[in-house]
C-alpha cells in the first residue's frame, strides 16, 4: 500500500514537472487590474534571460532574475539590465507552475536593448515584494503613472 501510494506521488509529480508551461492572462481581475500600466525604475543588480525549451531550440522568451540568476540549457542568453531602465507592466499572467508561485508580469522594458519579446517578471527568485503581486522594492522603484 505505501509503495503504490509513493509510485503514485512519484509519477504525478513526474507529470506536472514535464508539462509545459502555460500563462492565462489575468489582467481584469479585480485583485490586478490596477497593476496594468505601472511603471517601475529598475535600481538594483537585474539581469535578463533568454528561456528556451532546450539548448538547440529557439529562444521562446525574456525573463528578469535578480542574482545569483539561474544556469542550465534552458538559458539561451543572460545580459545585464542597465540601472535606470524603465518598466511598465502590461499584463498579469497566471501559470501552471507548480510547486513555485504561478504569477508573472508581462512587461515592457525601455532603456536596455531586449532581444526577444516578451518580457517577463515572475514573482519568485527575489522579484517579489512583501505580499501578492509587488515587485521587491531593493530592486524596483514605483514611478509616477
């Protein structure tokens, strides 16, 4: 009984690790919608990777990671974010990420020259605030909207 159990949890976790990630856009929720269109001055160390499926794919997307980052063969690219680089959010994203946090900001991103689109921040790894969908505060400044 308890090794079927285990087989059991060993093989959905299996499952959800392999699946691929998806985002729903949550932008009109009322516990978000006054996230779209803030804009935010980058004023920490913020470094911007390419994420692919593999090391011989194509670069799907941008994503913004404070240090120490992340490595591996989904990385295609890491640059460094200029200070004084300007964000604005232009969605708020759900994922199907599990066991990490499921919420992500679609951005777009002024003063650094960005290779693919789109730009995301995902609100784990040291970019999220104290509570919800903030930004860390050591990393991003709020602007005035």
């Amino acid at each position: 009984m308890r090794s079927a159990l285990l087989l059991l949890i060993v093989g959905v976790l299996g499952t959800l690790v392999g699946c691929d990630v998806r985002f729903s856009d949550v932008s009109k929720d009322p516990k978000f919608r006054h996230l779209v269109g803030a804009r935010y001055e980058v004023i920490g160390t913020l470094d911007a990777y390419g994420i692919r499926n593999h090391s011989k794919a194509a670069v799907k997307y941008t994503t913004l990671i404070p240090p120490p980052g992340i490595a591996g063969s989904e990385v295609g690219f890491c640059i460094a974010i200029e200070p004084k680089s300007e964000i604005t959010i232009l969605k708020v994203l759900k994922s199907n990420r599990w066991p990490d946090p499921d919420l992500a900001l679609e951005v777009r991103l002024t003063g650094t020259e960005m290779l693919i689109e789109p730009v995301r921040i995902e609100l784990f790894r040291g970019n999220e605030g104290p509570g919800g969908a903030q930004l860390n505060s050591r990393i991003y400044r709020r602007t005035a909207p």
